[in-house]
C-alpha cells in the first residue's frame, strides 16, 4: 500500500496601506463566489515560488515578487497551504481572468471577516495574524 500525496497549494498575501488583495472566485471554479486571497495548487516539479508566480499569472494577469512563507495551514480538505508574502508593481494594472476571476478588492481585515462568502482558511489566517501568529512587517 502507497501512501497518499497530500495535495499542497500557494495563497499570495499582498498588501498596500493596510488593505489585502482579495477575490472573488469565479462560477466555474472551486468554490464559486467565495472571496479569498489568491492562489492555487502546486504542480509536480514547482517549488512554492514558482507555483505562487505562475497561480497570480493565471488568475490576475501580473506578476509577483514572493518574499517569504509567513504562515503554513491544513484545509479540512487536507490541503497543505503555504501563505507567501509577496509584491506586486503598484502601477502593475491588474487583469482578471474571467474564467478564474470575478472581481478583485482590496480590503482591510474588519472588512474580510465580514464577507460571508470568506473561505474559512483565509478566517483562520487572519484570527492568526490578529493573535500575532504571523508577522507581516
């Protein structure tokens, strides 16, 4: 018997004057209309990096610089999240990718917690980042 590969993903956490990057996820993906940080699984061969790039690419047409893992978390789905500061241009206009994306925000944490629509992972991230778990700055 084989043991099973956990399946493994990237969130971009980025931010500008004290509001998030957020979206909201389009009707044909996982999760439709739900509002999170963006990200996506990581492909075979691709380091957390590279899958954080090209994730950010594929939903939002701009590019990321990552800067380091801020915070590592396990879905009840049993997904391995790894949560990576990054930045982008800040005259990097963003292009939302219809099939992925349905709109995109910046919003402050108070404003986050109170999308019903919040994935629970991005809930616990940010309960964690108000408990001093992860440090931005």
């Amino acid at each position: 018997m084989t043991a099973q590969t956990s399946r493994q993903g990237v969130v971009a956490v980025v931010m500008r004057e004290g509001r998030f990057l957020v979206i909201r996820r389009a009707a044909s993906v996982v999760a439709p209309g739900a509002y999170c940080f963006p990200g996506g699984g990581i492909e075979a061969g691709e380091t957390e990096e590279q899958a954080l790039v090209r994730e950010f690419r594929e939903e939002l047409g701009a590019t990321i610089v990552p800067m380091r893992r801020v915070w590592r978390s396990t879905t009840r789905w049993k997904v391995e999240l790894a949560w990576w500061l990054g930045e982008v241009a800040a005259d990097g206009a963003l292009e939302l990718n219809p099939a992925e994306v349905a709109s995109v925000h910046w919003l402050a944490p108070h404003e986050m917690l109170a999308l019903a629509e919040l994935l629970e992972s991005n809930r616990e991230f940010l309960r964690a980042l108000a408990d001093c778990e992860i440090v931005l700055g």
